[in-house]
C-alpha cells in the first residue's frame, strides 16, 4: 500500500475516474471530512479504510499500490493524467477542479507539457468561477511554462490568456504589454492565435484610453477574420463595436454590433451566444441616449439560456445589467432591490463592472438623502479608475458625479416637529 500523500493521490484518481463525488465513495462507512483528509494526505489510512475504499470503488487494494519499478513519479504523472481525463470528459465541477488543484500542488516531478495541461484547464475552471486572482497566478505560471518548453503557440496562447485575465483584474498596462509580447510570437501562426492576439490588443488599448490605436488594431483585426470560419468574425465584429462606443460613434457602433448579433447562431457557440448579449445590452446602455428597448430586448432573450450555459459569473452580470436598466428606466425602487440582492454576493465582475456597478449604488445612496457618502465613493472610483490608467472609464465616472451634483438631489425631507397646541387659533405670520 502507498505511503501518504501517494495514497490520497491515487485514492482520489480512482474515485474521479469513477465519477464519484465524496459523499458517494464515503458512503455510510465514513464521513467526507474523514474521506477529505484522506485524500490530502493529512491522514494515514488504515487496512480495515482501504478494504472498505476498495469495495466502494469496486477494485481490489492491489490498485491503491503501484510498482516499485515505477518510482513515485509515475505515481504523480499516471494521477495528473487520470484527473485531467476526467475534467475533460466531463462538465467540470468545483470537486473536480479542486482535485486538479491538489494534484498540481503536489506534483513538483510532472511532465511539463502535461502540467502546462493541467495549468491551461485549471485557469479555464477559474476564469469561468470568476477566481481571477487566481486565474492570474496559474496564467503566469504557464507562461514561464511555455517559454521553457518553448513552443511558439503555447507562447503565444498563454499570454494572451494572461492579457486578457490582467484587463479583467484592471492592470490594462500589463494586459498591453503581455499582448504585444504575443504579437511577433503569433506571425507565423494560425488566424485564429493572431486574433486572439488583436482582440487582447484591442481590448487593452480601448480600456487604456488608446483609442486611435485600438481603432487600427480593431479595422486591422476585422480585416483578418473577414472570412474566417468559425466565431472569429464575430468576435473581432465585437471588439470593433467595444472601439466605436468608446469613440461616441453610436451609429456605426449599432451597425456592427447587430451584424455581429446576427451572425452567430446559438447552435453554433451558446456560451459565446449569451457573452454577446449580455455584452451587447451593456453596449446598449451606454450608448448616448441609453438604448433601454433594445437592451430589455437582449437581457430578456438571454434570461432562459442562463439556465443551461449560464455560469454564476453570468448571473452576476445579467443582475448587475437589469438594475442598470431599471435605473435609466426611472424604476429606482427595482434598481434599489437589484443592487442589495448583488451585494450580498461575492462581487465576481471585472474591473470595469464592478466600478461601473459600484458608481450605480453610489448614485442611489445620492437619491436617497446620503449625499456626501455617494458623492465621495464616486470620487474614490474615479480615482481608483485613474491609477489604473483607464482614462475611458475615470472620464465616465467624472461624468457620473458631475451629473449627480448638477441633479442636486437634495436629502430627504425631515418629518415635521408635532406643532404644541395654544388653546386658540391665530394667523399665520
């Protein structure tokens, strides 16, 4: 029988191979905490755990030993591939991302390219949870991964994944800067790395203000996927309407976003088909004056899809979009109920959300008699927008407070003081 941590290792590449979540493989013979550490490797197990492990999983104890000619690190390497099937087989779960998780933790002798594997899949996992902090760890990783193994596309792939995590987190310089690295390192590769490469370019300039170079890159990024197969037309359409909303070129903006609407049918990507949308409706709720039809439209066709695709990161946007809408529709009382509902949440949005959804609540703190706790914290985002060099963003949020000021919402009107009675009547003076 293997030592610990072998034993959790194997033990729990048996039970993902299987399937199995905790609770199943423990049964009524041990609690999953028990299970839990076991796996961890936090505690030894006993011949009397592992005959009822063995049962459970249906395999003899024999599995959970490996040949000595192996060495442990064929122990490590048959783990790591055994999970990484599993994850990949299946729609992915916090259990099983987390036993990926623990895997790399422990396995300092992985084969590289399968590690960069599991690396790759795990920031998938996190980006798709809204973990990107820790989505920004692995992605640095696997890009010192990929210059060691050296390869021109995972160069390429990994530092546009890091682009665009580093955006999301809000350090639009360093975005740039991953995604003109990429940028030689894509020339030679397939259409798809190359735009991959301009969106990330793209994205990050538009965030920074950039919006003359944004503009170049985005025409050049159309012209690329014009008659690419696949979503890239698309996406490189979005980016292009993202340029143009920034620009204040509401028109064209509109034009290209709807053929980029139109284009993508929902059997094709309906994970892509809902980003659109929600994407679309924010789009829509910035233009000038806010386009509210149009973006109740796209939020009330994207709703049911949620159900199916929709990962909690998703939700979190559809929300934080509806009490956009309710607010610029005058339904502050919706908005206000919208926005409490949110913030009883981990907030999982982007940078540019979550200041955008914060400035919201803000506003309505103003509204409701708390003028200078709103007026502040539209200060602070603003400046918080600055030092993170989105220009773009900061002007919207000054926009934001000099519109609330001119407003002048005043607070709310104190109740009035119980008039003292005079025994007599009398004018009022």
């Amino acid at each position: 029988m293997l030592e610990q941590p072998a034993f959790g290792q194997r033990l729990r590449a048996l039970r993902v191979k299987q399937g199995l979540s905790q609770a199943t493989l423990a049964g009524d013979g041990m609690s999953t905490g028990y299970l839990s550490r076991l796996e961890s490797g936090a505690r030894r197990p006993t011949s009397r755990v592992v005959a009822h492990l063995a049962e459970r999983l249906g395999v003899p104890t024999s599995e959970f030993e490996v040949p000595a000619e192996a060495g442990p690190g064929a122990a490590q390497t048959s783990s790591l591939a055994q999970i990484l099937a599993a994850v990949i087989s299946a729609t992915p779960d916090d259990d099983l991302g987390e036993c990926l998780a623990a895997a790399l933790r422990t396995g300092d002798r992985w084969d590289a390219a399968l590690r960069w594997q599991a690396l790759w899949l795990l920031a998938q996992l996190r980006d798709g949870q809204g973990r990107h902090e820790e989505e920004h760890d692995l992605l640095t990783e696997l890009t010192q991964l990929s210059d060691q193994l050296g390869t021109p596309a995972l160069r390429v792939r990994a530092r546009t994944q890091l682009s665009r995590c580093a955006r999301v987190l809000g350090d639009n310089a360093a975005a740039r800067e991953h995604a003109q690295q990429a940028r030689p390192l894509a020339a030679d590769l397939s259409v798809a790395d190359r735009a991959g490469v301009l969106h990330a370019l793209v994205s990050a300039e538009a965030e920074l203000g950039l919006l003359a170079d944004a503009r170049t890159h985005a025409d050049e990024l159309c012209a690329l996927t014009a008659t690419a197969p696949g979503t890239l037309r698309v996406e490189g359409l979005w980016a292009a309407a993202t340029v143009l909303i920034r620009q204040g070129d509401h028109a064209t903006a509109q034009e290209v976003l709807e053929q980029a609407l139109t284009g993508l049918d929902s059997r094709q990507d309906l994970t892509l088909w809902v980003r659109l949308r929600l994407a679309a409706a924010s789009l829509y709720l910035q233009s000038t004056p806010p386009l509210t039809d149009r973006a109740q439209a796209y939020l009330d066709e994207v709703a049911p899809a949620l159900d199916l695709v929709g990962t909690e990161l998703h939700q979190q946007q559809l929300l934080t979009l509806r009490a956009h809408l309710a607010f610029e529709c005058g339904r502050l009382d919706e908005a206000r109920e919208i926005c409490a509902r949110i913030e009883e949440q981990e907030l999982l949005l982007s940078f540019r959300d979550r200041t955008r959804f914060r400035a919201l609540c803000a506003r309505l703190h103003v509204i409701d008699g708390d003028r200078a706790g709103g007026i502040e914290t539209l200060q602070q985002l603003a400046e918080q927008a600055q030092a993170a060099r989105n220009a773009e963003l900061a002007a919207e949020i000054w926009r934001t407070l000099a519109e609330t000021l001119a407003q002048g919402y005043p607070p709310p009107a104190a109740p009035a003081a119980p008039r003292r009675s005079s025994g007599r009547s009398g004018r009022t003076r």
